[in-house]
C-alpha cells in the first residue's frame, strides 16, 4: 500500500506499507527529508545526512547518538527504548504534561490510519478529523453485502498465517 499524506503548512508526506513472505520484526524504518538534511531510523538505530540530497560518495551518514536517561543501567532488565518510553512518561506526569505518545497522539495516528483506509475503499482524498468515524473497512464491507468479518487470531504472526490462509497464499 502506498499513501499521500498532505499536511498543515505544506509538508507531505508518503507511506510505503509493504507484506513480504518472511515477518521481519527489525524492517520497520522511517526517513523524513528536510531542507537541512535527512533523518533515518530503522530498528533502533538513527543516522543523519547533513544535506537533502543523496549521492553516493558524497556527504555520509553519521549515526546518531540515542539520548538516554542518566540513570539507565543497560545491565538492567529493561530495554533502552522501554525505558526511554517509561521516563518520558514519569517526566510528563511530573511535569503535568501529555505524554509524548498520549492517547490524544494515538487518536491522530489511529484516524490517519483510518483516512488510508477510507481514501482507498473510496478511491478519493478523506480530509481529516473524518465526519464519519466509524471503521471504514467494515463500512464498506457492509455497503458491499458482505458483512462483517469473521474471527480472527490476534497473535500477528497467527495472524499473518490466517489471513494468508484465508486469500489462499502459501503460509508466511
């Protein structure tokens, strides 16, 4: 799935969703280009490139170091990103602040999802915050006589196996 993203004061952006037959929990990555370099992160790792335009040979990419908390220990038990996720949040109550990744940011994500999904059953643009707010796919399922869908597992990779499954693909 590919999606166009327009949003306020002129930034876009494109989100490349791809099913490969192998699950690959460390694929997941995002760049953002801007007019003073590019940020790149995948599994954990951030890089920087000083200019907006790439060729090899040219300016490299410097990887960045990830800010941790003082008082991590990576001895520990927990992971640098779930304690980094676990700090903020006792920062943002300290402070009496929304969390980073509040319910408020997730509500956002969830209805640009949602707007993927509408844009594609529809075949136009959906401006958000959607008038309709239901789920889009069982929407159109319904308006399609379809109904509703059946069960399924909620373990991805179970899931992963069942939809293949149900679209008569060989197993992930």
């Amino acid at each position: 799935m590919t999606a166009a993203l327009a949003f306020e004061c002129g930034f876009s952006g494109v989100l490349l969703q791809h099913r490969f037959p192998v699950m690959d929990s460390t694929a997941y990555m995002i760049e953002i280009y801007g007019t003073e370099g590019r940020l790149y992160w995948k599994s954990g790792a951030p890089w920087f490139l000083s200019t907006p335009h790439y060729a090899p040979g040219q300016a490299a990419w410097q990887p960045l170091a990830p800010i941790v908390p003082e008082h991590y220990d990576p001895a520990g038990p927990a992971s640098v990103e779930d304690y980094q996720f676990a700090d903020e949040y006792v920062q943002a109550l300290d402070e009496g602040r929304a969390h980073e990744c509040s319910g408020d940011a997730g509500r956002h994500v969830l209805e640009i999802l949602m707007g993927i999904f509408e844009s594609g059953a529809r075949g136009r643009r959906v401006d958000l915050p959607q008038a309709e707010r239901d789920h889009p796919l069982l929407r159109w399922r319904e308006e399609h006589g379809l109904g509703l869908p059946g069960p399924m597992p909620r373990p991805y990779a179970e899931w992963l196996a069942a939809e293949d499954s149900r679209l008569g693909r060989s197993a992930s």
